[in-house]
C-alpha cells in the first residue's frame, strides 16, 4: 500500500502546481502547448484517480469555509473561469465544484450583457453576482469579457481599457481585503483541438445546444482573441491575484488542475472548525433530559 503523502508533501505538490501555471512576464499564450501536463505525467487514470483525492480533502475544506460563512465569518473564495468556446468551463463547474456540496457554491454565467445591465458600470452586475461568505464562486466568464471582446473587435480605444484594466485591478484588491480569495484560470485550447469539439457539437444531437454560430465567428477572429488574452495576461495578473493559465485539451488535465489550485486557496484560508455560539455541556444536558 502506497504510503499517505504528509500534509507538507501535499502542500509542496500544490505549490508547485501553481508555479507551473502562473502567468509569466512576457510569454504569449500562443507559446504554451495546450496538450501538455505540468507538474503532472502519470497520465489520465492516475490524474482521475487523483481528482476524487482532492474532492475529498476539498469537500471537508469547503464545510469548514461554510460554518464560518454561517457562524458570521467573512471568507470567501472566487474561481473565475476565462477561455474561448470549447475549453472546458462547464466541464469544470461539473466535475470539480461538484465535488464539494453544492449548498455551499455560487455559480453564475455571464453573457452578453442586458440593456439595464448596460445602464451600469460594466462592474455593477459582477458585484451583484459575487459569493457571500462562506461560498467557494464560480464565474463561468467575467468582469475580464469587458475587455477580451471590444479588445479582439477593435472596438474599444486604449484609453478605455486602460480604465477598464484599472479599475479591475482595484476592485479585486478590494475583494482580497475584504476576506475574498480569487483564483483565476485561464483555460487554453488549441486549434485543432477546438475544431474537433465543435464538430462533435454540431454532429451529435445531445450537444447541438451547445453550439452557437457564432462559435465559428469567434473561431475565425482566434488570432485577434489570442492578442486580447495576452494583453489581459500581461496587464492584470496581479500580486494578490495572479493569473494561472491551464492547457485545456486533455479535459482530465485542466479539471484535475483547476481542482489543485482551489485546493491551494482553500488550505491558505487555514480554517478551523468555528466555535458554537451555545455552551455544549448545557446543550447536552438538556437533551438528554429529553431521554
């Protein structure tokens, strides 16, 4: 029987994950061979086999993250899912939130935006859909669609996102100080791998829903989408959240992936149990009075 990995052994191995995947200065998301594993080669049944692992130490973790939400606590965690159609995103929100007990996630969608919420700051429905305390929130896209898109249309001048790049560096700051912990993934997919998921959509009925017309729009302005995420990659991966970007073709890899990172967040957060606001021993003399 395999020996149990230490507490400090896991920790190590998290670390390292996140190092892998971190955003560096100055490379292109071009240059990162979406197929690939880091930190990661014992291939996809151990990677799977590793997933249920970490589901359980962050389903207990996610409790506790909860108790303290319920018992008054301010703590949160944000896992922002960025990347094009086909990468993986909904994938994430099934098989790693599913992990843990949904009671305790906030999910939410973004599309395109409604007229009122056009009438607001392009910030004002991401406030609305942040977690409470105590949820571990996906956002399925996010505040950063305001700047990818108009970026990949030329719509958008440079002084506007300049604007939108600061005051999204402002208001994640304000997250973390105020007891949110934010994760951002950038999933990648390549060319050839996307091809092939939107041709399975358009060829099999159970995902013709998946499939807009748009996705091959959004396929053909790739090169225009690459420079907009390297731009936002560049400009917005901040000390106190960072960008991590996952290769997403092999979907074991950028679940098992994703689900390491939050894991790491949620350790970070080194929460206890929460005290009781009642005295036990008084509780359990009155219920056994009820014997």
């Amino acid at each position: 029987m395999a020996k149990k990995p230490s507490a400090d052994e896991v920790r190590a191995r998290l670390d390292d994950v996140a190092r892998s995947l971190e955003a560096a200065p100055g490379v292109r998301i071009t240059d990162l061979d979406a197929a690939s594993t880091p930190s990661f080669d014992d291939g996809r049944k151990t990677g799977e086999k590793l997933l249920g692992t970490i589901g359980e130490r962050m389903s207990e973790l996610q409790e506790r993250l909860y108790a303290h939400g319920r018992s008054g606590g301010d703590r949160s965690v944000l896992l922002v899912l960025q990347g094009l159609d086909t990468a993986g995103k909904g994938g994430i929100a099934r098989h790693v939130l599913g992990l843990v007990d949904p009671q305790g996630v906030a999910l939410k969608a973004f599309g395109r935006p409604t007229p009122e919420e056009l009438e607001h700051d392009f910030l004002w429905r991401i406030r609305k859909a942040l977690p409470p305390a105590g949820r571990i929130g996906l956002f399925d896209r996010s505040h950063y669609e305001d700047i990818l898109v108009p970026h990949a249309a030329g719509t958008a001048d440079a002084d506007e996102l300049t604007a939108r790049f600061a005051a999204i560096e402002q208001f994640e700051r304000e997250l973390v100080a105020g007891g949110t912990t934010v994760v951002k993934v950038a999933l990648w997919v390549s060319r050839d791998e996307q091809y092939l998921r939107l041709r399975e959509r358009l060829e099999r009925p159970d995902k013709h829903w998946k499939y807009s017309p748009n996705d091959v729009d959004v396929r053909l302005a790739r090169p225009a989408y690459e420079a907009a995420y390297d731009e936002v990659l560049a400009r917005s991966s901040f000390d106190v959240a960072p960008w991590y970007v996952v290769p997403a073709d092999r979907k074991w890899y950028a679940r098992l992936a994703t689900s390491a990172l939050l894991l790491r967040a949620l350790l970070d957060l080194d929460l206890d149990w929460p005290d009781p606001s009642y005295d036990v021993a008084t509780e359990l003399a009155r219920l056994d009075a009820t014997r």
